[in-house]
C-alpha cells in the first residue's frame, strides 16, 4: 500500500470512496464528498492524502487550515474515509500517521470531529472549552504538538457549512 498526495486522476475515485464509506456513520450528512469538492476547489485542502493499492484508491483523508478560538496554524483532519471492504487492515491508521506527520512539520496541532474511541488511539483528546456549535465536547478533539491546551471554538473552512465560520 502507498500513502500519497492525491492527483487529478484520483478525484472520481476519491468521490465514490468518501460517499461510499461516510453513509456507514450515522452522523453522516451525504455532503462530507461535496465538502472535499469545495475544499479542493478553493485551494484550501491542506492536505489530500490517498491510500493506494494495487493501483485502486482504498482509502482518503483531507485536512484543512483551522484556527481555535484565536490560534491559528491547526490543521482540521476530515474526512477520514476507507473503503467499507477494507476496513481492519491499518489503512486510516496509515493515512493518520502521515498527516500527523506532515501537519507536525508545519502546524500548531491537528483537530477533528469524530469518534472518540478511534481517535484517542492517535493521541486526540477533547479539551474544555473546545467547542463546535452542536456538537457533543467528547467528539471534539485536538493534538496539540505543542502541550498547550487548545480552548475555543474549532473554526472550520466555510465549505463545511457549519454557519458563520471564517
């Protein structure tokens, strides 16, 4: 399996996977592959990574510039898709691990809105007064490469339609 930058050739495919695999969640809106569009479209996927095997895109994570409260510099991790048939066999944990590679080099953190009991495995952890309007705190979650503690709102980019956000 390679972990790679996606390509222009990868975007259908990276379609299909996202919706495929976001309709499993119960907390899934049907747009997560639409926000990956727009993201894409506005230049601000800071990262879109894909998980390629035997030449069939398997697996796809996307990141984008976030800020908490008032620091900026946190990469915001989502969607974090794989393929329903290949679930089990390491392919998120190996996007993960090179985002969070990545995001380390030049970021204050990474951020996300997700499951606690998957995430925690990567080191996120909710924080007080880390917010997202509407959202549960416990899956409201940051890894701070630094150790300090993030409090605030987690501001996403406007493609993902959470209201007034910058």
């Amino acid at each position: 399996m390679l972990i790679r930058d996606e390509t222009a050739g990868d975007i259908p495919a990276i379609g299909r996977l996202v919706t495929e695999a976001m309709l499993m969640l119960a907390q899934s809106t049907g747009t997560e592959a639409d926000i990956v569009e727009a993201l894409r479209a506005q230049g601000a996927l800071a990262l879109s990574l894909v998980a390629e095997d035997e030449g069939a895109v398997v697996g796809y994570l996307a990141a984008s510039a976030a800020r908490i409260g008032t620091q900026d510099g946190w990469g915001l991790i989502g969607p974090l898709a794989v393929l329903p048939s290949r679930h089990g066999q390491g392919i998120g944990t190996a996007l993960m691990a090179e985002a969070l590679r990545r995001l380390r080099a030049t970021g204050r953190g990474a951020a996300l809105v997700g499951d606690p009991a998957y995430y925690g495995r990567f080191g996120f952890r909710a924080f007080p007064g880390l917010r997202v309007a509407g959202c549960p705190p416990e899956v409201v979650m940051a890894l701070p490469f630094d150790g300090t503690a993030p409090c605030g709102e987690l501001i996403h980019h406007p493609a993902f339609g959470l209201g007034p956000q910058e």
